[in-house]
C-alpha cells in the first residue's frame, strides 16, 4: 500500500491527540513514539529513549536527555500498542 493510501488515524493519550498514520513523522523508525510501541511489543521494561537517525543509527538518546515532550511521547507509544494494538512478540 503507497505512503499516500494509508488512512488517518489519531490516538489520544493524555489529553494530546497524536496522529499516529503509517508513515509519518510521528511513526518514523527510531523516534521516542516508535521506540515505546516497539518496547512494549517485546514485552521490553518501560525505559524512555529514542534514536535521532533511525533506530539503532546515530546517538541513542536516553531519558536524561529527553525534552518533557518526547517522553510523552515515547509513553504514548506504549499505551498505544498495550490498548489499541495489542501486538506481542511470540517468542
């Protein structure tokens, strides 16, 4: 499916309404809501961190590095999987 057929769709977590579509700058690979959704998916502990250039690519910045926003962010990305998806990692 192209990028441009994806339809929209929106979380609210916390009062903030994040639009949470395939393939946009919210969802990208590596930002903090990308890195809570695929922490919780491995069943992974709650730790706050991100990657500015892509997953496991540059920098990882961690939580004492992390802006008020982004941890949010990175939080919302759990709830997001744990209540709306609900996907796990069978291992």
């Amino acid at each position: 499916m192209a990028e441009s057929e994806w339809e929209t769709e929106y979380f609210e977590y916390r009062g903030i309404i994040y639009d949470v579509t395939h393939g946009n700058y919210l969802t990208r690979h590596g930002g903090p809501f990308d890195r809570g959704s695929a922490d919780s998916y491995y069943r992974r502990p709650t730790e706050p961190h991100y990657w500015p250039e892509g997953t496991y690519k540059g920098e990882k910045v961690t939580q004492d590095k992390m802006t008020e926003e982004e941890i949010v962010e990175y939080n919302a990305g759990v709830d997001y999987n744990e209540t709306v998806i609900q996907d796990y990692k069978v291992w």
